[in-house]
C-alpha cells in the first residue's frame, strides 16, 4: 500500500490583490505581486476497500461516505469533495474510486494567507498524483481555480491558486479571456533576507468571512462607485511599483509601497479595516514598524508587518501585550506545489 503526499505553500499578497477578483479583472485586467511562505496545505490520499473518507485534523472532523454519495459530506468537506468529484469525472472516466484524503493547514481559516485555495491545489495534486496524470503549472492552477469559482461557485479572486503552484516571488497579470500570466521574479538572496528579516506576521485571532468583504467589492465595481474604482487603480498599479522596487532591493520603497497599497485598499470596501485591525496597526507603528497591511480580502486574518529589524521584538512584545493574539515570523520558498510517494510499511 503506498500513501500519497501533497502540498502547496501559502502565501503573502504584497501588492494589487483585489485586482484578480472578478468583474474589475475582466474589465481592466489584474495585477498582482505576492511570494510563497514556509506555511503549508498539505494533502494526504490513500487508496482504501471501499467508501470515501474525508479528515481534516486542524478543524477535528471527519466524514464517511458511499463512493457516488459524497454529496453527503458537502457541509463538512466542500472542497474536498468537489475536488473528489472533479478529478474522478475529469481524470478516471466518471468511476469513483475508493480513498482516504486527509488535509491539514499551518494556517486557520480566514487567515488572509490563501489556505482555502491553496489547500485546493495541495488536494488535486496529491489526486493527480494517484491517478498517475501530469498536468502543467498553469493547468493545475485553472483546475484549482475552476473547483473554487466555478464548481462550488465561491466568490474570490485566482492569485492564491497561481502563487500555490507556482512558489516563489511572482508578478502576475490577467488577460482578456480570463488568462493569467505568471512572471518569477529573481529577487536577489540580499534582498528577501533583509525581508525576513523585517517582517512580522500578526494574527488577532479573529478570522474573517473573505467573502462578505469580496462582495461588497464586487457590488461596487459594478456600480462603478468612484472611489473604489480609484482605489482598486491605484492597487493594480502598485503592484507593478513595488515589482519594481523589490527587483532593485529598494526596501524603503518597498515599505512606502505596502503603505499606499494598504491606504488604497480599505477605499475597496467599509470591512476591509475594523477598530481591532487599526489598533494593532497604530501599536505596531508606535514600537518601530515602518508599514503594514492586511493579507487578504480584509477584514481580519494575518496581518503583514515590515518593521525595523533591530526592533523587531519590541513590536512582538507590544502587540502580544495590548492587543493579544499571535505574532510570528517566516522565510520565503522558491518551490511552489508537489506531491511524492511513500511507501506504507509492511505489517508485522
């Protein structure tokens, strides 16, 4: 018996996210800058007698079901089972086989970080894998990106499932017809050093519903509300600002960058920002952070810190003492989305 292993890694929006949410991106066309983190959605899938079983330890639950009626884990395992569905149509004749997939992620829902989606491509990774089918980067990016958006129908953008299986430093842009470019970036060692080295992750511990936010964003794209048009402009051209700016190591640019990227976010919509997510920012701020933002939709999750390195723990310690919650740091990856064999140990 061999067990199948996948995973994909998270990763942080640093500049345009919101442009890659349709309709502003058929109409005008994304920009997005994000990098890949050392967190992780990682897939498990095993071939078992007979049924479909579904565990996700990190949320403590676990669902069993007839091979053609795990429809009836929809509730619980959503995503799980739309990418069940999708690969055994797609990828083995509409015939269903009989598995185990087990997922976990480093993150919490709502973090900000793509978990959701990037969970999606950990899952059909690992299911390529045990069906023995080879799909390029770009196909498994539209696949996991079809799943979500289409399939299942949930509102977001497509720059969580690029980023997943690409890895690494990108700039990506979308194209008339929903087509998306992905551009690796070669950030010199330097540089992404002096990054890890001023950046902080913080989590408030309150994850957000994402698409509330994304709705209201959506609703004012097509109302063509002034502001937010503006808004959303102004974020697609900084993300090709801060390319730029982290292409020539220019750090103190890129700072001011993430900080007018954050100010022409919360025109998107009133729930980007909230009195929890200014205060953490205005203590950040006042302990020797330069700028900050929101991973994400908004609204919650992980918030993304550049601090003056040699202060970096002050800023730990005052967030962890007046505003509670988590502070972390992180490394960026070059490897996006993979998936292995390991064989399962004979039985004594």
């Amino acid at each position: 018996m061999t067990m199948i292993r996948g995973r994909a890694p998270l990763r942080l929006g640093l500049a345009g996210g919101g442009t890659d949410v349709s309709p502003y991106c058929d109409d005008f066309g994304g920009r997005i800058l994000n990098a890949t983190i050392d967190k992780y959605a990682y897939a498990y899938v095993e071939e078992i007698p007979d049924g479909v079983e579904f565990t996700s330890p990190d949320r403590e639950c676990s669902g069993r079901a007839d091979t053609y009626e795990v429809d009836s884990l929809l509730d619980e395992f959503s995503l799980h089972v739309a990418v069940y569905q999708r690969m055994m149509k797609e990828f083995n004749s509409g015939e269903h086989l009989p598995l185990r997939l087990s997922t976990q992620v480093d993150a919490p829902p709502g973090s900000g970080l793509g978990s959701s989606s990037t969970l999606v491509v950990a899952m059909v990774s690992a299911m390529c894998e045990l069906l023995h089918v080879s799909l390029s980067q770009y196909d498994t990016a539209r696949l996991a990106w079809e799943v979500e958006r289409v399939d299942l129908g949930l509102a977001g953008g497509w720059q969580d499932q690029y980023a997943a299986t690409f890895g690494g430093f990108n700039y990506m842009e979308s194209r008339p017809g929903g087509r998306v470019i992905v551009n690796p970036l070669r950030v010199r060692r330097e540089v992404s050093s002096e990054l890890e080295a001023s950046l902080l992750l913080y989590f408030g511990g309150v994850s957000r519903k994402s698409a509330e936010v994304i709705a209201e964003q959506q609703r004012k794209v097509v109302d063509r509300d002034a502001e937010a048009l503006e808004g959303t402009h102004a974020l697609r051209l900084e993300a090709e600002v801060m390319k730029d700016r982290l292409l020539t190591g220019d750090i103190p640019g890129f700072a001011q960058s993430l900080y007018n990227g954050w100010a022409a976010k919360k025109k998107l919509a009133t729930k980007v920002t909230n009195p929890a997510i200014e205060q953490a920012y205005a203590v950040a701020e006042a302990h020797g952070m330069i700028a900050g933002k929101v991973s994400g939709a908004g609204g919650g999750g992980f918030m993304m810190l550049i601090v003056d390195p040699e202060r970096r723990l002050e800023v730990l310690r005052s967030l962890e003492r007046e505003c509670g919650g988590t502070v972390a740091t992180c490394h960026f990856t070059e490897h996006g989305a993979e998936a292995w064999r390991v064989p399962r140990p004979a039985a004594s």
